[in-house]
C-alpha cells in the first residue's frame, strides 16, 4: 500500500497524511515505513 493509496482511503489529501507522520513519526514502529529509490 503506497501513500496515496492510505491518503484516499483516509480521505485526506497525500501532501496532509505525509505531514502527520513527519510531525507525529515517534508514534510508529521503525519499520513502519519506508522510501523507495530507484537504486
């Protein structure tokens, strides 16, 4: 499930859900997420 896909199914707008977990990131796991690159 990739960000946009949680942001619709929260219905919020990619850019706001991004926001929240930057501001709240000691709330999650460390393996919450990641970032994908193209190397």
């Amino acid at each position: 499930m990739l960000d946009f896909d949680l942001a619709e199914l929260y219905e919020v707008e990619t850019r706001a859900l991004k926001q929240s977990v930057k501001r709240n990131i000691d709330r999650f796991p460390n393996d919450f997420m990641f970032q994908l690159t193209k190397n």
